[in-house]
C-alpha cells in the first residue's frame, strides 16, 4: 500500500510525469491543482445556495480564513491563464499530437470553455462583493479588489442584481459541469487519482511482467478478443484516458508510420465498452447507458462486432514491439501494452493467427525449447573453456554470485 500512496501522490498529485513536457505540463497541472483548492470554493457557494447566510468565515478562524480568500484568488486567476493558452494551442497551434485517433478535440474545448467561465464569475462575484460590501478582508482578494475599482460608487439597486446574476451563473456552471462530465472524455478528471493508485505500472511488483498463463487447465479462451475478456483495470484505463497522446508520441512504432496508436488501443476499448454495455447488462439497466457520448449508431450497433477486428486491427497489434514507452509517458498510469498483449495472446492461443514470420519461432519452442532452432541443451555451449560457472554449479557448491549475466537465446546461440 506504501508505493501505491506514492504513486497516487507523486505522479496524481504532484502531476510527475504531466511536469515531463516543459509547455503543456505545467498548464494542465495549474488548472489540476487549481481544481483541487478551488473544490473548497466550490462548495461554499452549493451550500449557500440551500442556506443563503452559510460562510466559511463562520467557522474558520480568522488566520485560516484569509488563506483561503487568497488562495481562492490566485488559483482562480492562475487557473484563467492557463486556459487561455491552452484554448490558444487547441485552435490555433493545434499540436500533431492533440489530433487524429478521432480524438474529442471538441468536448476539450468546450470543457475549458466551462472553466474558464467558472473563473470569470468566481472573480465576477467576489468584485461585486466588494463593491456591495467592503470588508477588511479584502485586502487578502487583490484581483477582486482591483476589478471592483471601476465598479466603486455603484447603486447597490443596480449592483445587487448583477452580482446574484454572476452568483448563479457561476453555481449553474458547477451543477452543469458535474453533470456533463460522465458524457465526457474529462470523466478522467474524477477517475484518474483511483486509477494512479489502483495501477502497477511504476510499482508496486516487477514492473513490465507479464502474468502467468496457466496452459495446463482448460478455459474458454487464453487471451482476449473483446472487453469481456479483459480485466478490470483494463476497463478502468479506458475510462481514466486524458486523450493527451503522450503514448503515441513516444511510441517507436507510430513513429516510424506503423499502423500504431497507443492511445487508439484505449480509446477502442471504452468504445466498445460502451457499445457492449446494453448487452452485457440489459437495455433497462440504468447502468446500461451511455456515460461517456458515443459515436452515431453505436447503439444500434450490429451484432457480431467485437474489439478485435472490428476495433483493433491484427496489424496494430503486432507492430507494437512491447517497449512500455507508453506506459512510461501515461501521465495517469494506464497499461497499454496490457491490453495489446492480452489480444495478441487472444490470436495466437485462441485464433491460431499470426504473421508468417513468426512460424519457425514457434516451431523450434515447440521442438527445442528455444526461439531459434537448437536444442536448449547446448545453451550454455558458448563458455566452454572460459571458466564461467552457472548458476547450478555455484548452488550445487552452496554459494551465491554476486552478479549474474543473463546470456539470453541470441547470445547463447549466435557465435557472433
């Protein structure tokens, strides 16, 4: 549980591997953290709308009620540039990696289009605030106390209603942000903190280890070709995906023009996901329906579809070479390769498909033991002469190394 807490703080919180890229990395991690200190804001101004005299300057003490008022200004006003840059690279940049896959490029704009709203009716209502009612902790709100400059003199007939129209505003913003989001590609805002934690992608476990296949007992299939087959944090990645295409841009494959893209993968998967869900569940299960959006008649969708083949190609997923570049770069710790190898095991141990290629690999592990065509016997044939001793000797002598070599099949077998 120790690396898992870390895991959720250092790269959840503290946005680690978000930070790795120098220009949109700190604009996404500002409006993060931004998120997170202006949640308290937030709900001040949900309670005050079912108890209208609620303040937080009721309950807290003074020294702690002045922070908050600070730091309510200073992220509202740092959460506001960041997205107007970012509005500026998403329609006018227009980064490569922010495009293709049939990326909801849209849905992003609109979002940041709804925060930047927030903030400007956050910092809206508290100017008014000021002209309304001036108090001595205005001193802890300079933006607001400087936006309310122009403002001074003001009738409180006049002002009064402009400030309830701001205050509303900003509250239907939040009630409607909240209930757009699960139609939304940015549910990754409340899924990606359990998904950080929940992941063994930098721990804890050996990382990169695939699981053991059982091939003694019989099972219906050994790998997967649709999202029933995968686990649950298979499903989870889908729904955690910020769309960034972090992981398509490190991937070797995709760029060398292979048929490629990590974040496709995932992408496919929360596709069919929610196409399968009215099978999977019923039509009348509320839990059935629609969370994310869908494209047009994925509803309707015809029977017979499933994630291999009819989202995932055969080439995608064996142009991959099972590098974990992705996984490295997922700022929200989701398992790329995880699902591709489950499919790939899918065509090989359930389908029998599998490039040519691959044929005298397999029929000399089916004949040898090995990938190449030597019995496994001769092994260890290369350090005949050179006094090296294996691991079985040095156990048959009761000792231990202190470093071992791990030779592997091509430096066994290749004299070169």
């Amino acid at each position: 549980m120790g690396r898992r807490f870390w895991n959720l703080v250092v790269i959840g919180i503290l946005q680690r591997k978000i930070l790795r890229d120098p220009v949109a990395g700190p604009l996404h991690a500002t409006v993060f953290w931004g998120f997170i200190v202006l949640t308290a804001g937030s709900l001040e101004v949900l309670v005050q709308g079912v108890f209208p005299s609620f303040s937080y300057e009721r309950l807290l003490p003074l020294e702690l009620y002045v922070v908050f008022l600070l730091s309510q200004e200073v992220f509202a006003a740092a959460v506001l540039a960041a997205v107007v840059v970012l509005l500026w690279r998403r329609l006018v940049v227009r980064p490569a990696r922010l495009q293709g896959d049939k990326v909801h490029g849209g849905d992003a704009i609109l979002v940041l289009s709804l925060i930047a709203a927030l903030m400007v009716t956050l910092l809206g209502t508290s100017a008014l605030d000021h002209v309304l009612a001036p108090r001595a902790a205005a001193a802890f709100q300079p933006l607001s106390r400087l936006l309310a400059l122009p403002l001074a003199g003001m009738d409180a007939e006049v002002g009064r209603p402009i400030r309830d129209f701001f205050w509303w505003s900003h509250a239907l913003l939040i009630l409607g942000f909240l209930n757009y989001l699960p139609y939304s590609k940015h549910l990754h805002i409340i899924v990606s903190l359990p998904n950080t934690f929940l992941s063994n992608t930098s721990g804890p476990g050996p990382l990169g280890a695939m699981p053991k296949l059982d091939l003694e007992g019989e099972r219906d299939h050994y790998g997967a070709s649709d999202v029933v087959h995968l686990t649950w944090k298979n499903l989870l990645d889908g729904y955690a995906c910020t769309e960034c295409g972090r992981c398509t841009a490190a991937c070797p494959a995709a760029l060398t023009g292979k048929p490629l893209s990590p974040r496709k993968i995932v992408m496919s998967v929360r596709q069919r996901l929610l196409e399968a869900a009215p099978a999977l569940l019923g039509p009348d299960d509320p839990c059935a329906l629609p969370l994310l959006g869908s494209d047009s008649g994925v509803a309707n969708a015809p029977k017979g579809r499933r994630l291999l083949d009819s989202y995932i190609s055969e080439e995608e997923l064996w142009a991959c070479t099972s590098c974990r570049a992705c996984v490295y770069e997922c700022p929200v710790s989701i398992d790329q390769l995880d699902v591709i190898n489950a499919l790939r095991q899918g065509l090989v141990l359930d389908e029998a498909r599998f490039p040519e290629e691959v044929i005298p690999t397999f029929e000399s592990l089916e004949s040898h033991g090995t990938p190449w065509p030597f019995p496994a016997s001769e092994r260890g044939r290369w350090a005949e002469g050179l006094g090296v001793p294996t691991v079985a000797e040095l156990a048959a002598r009761g000792e231990r190394p202190e470093i071992l070599f791990w030779v592997g099949c091509m430096g066994s077998f290749d004299e070169r």
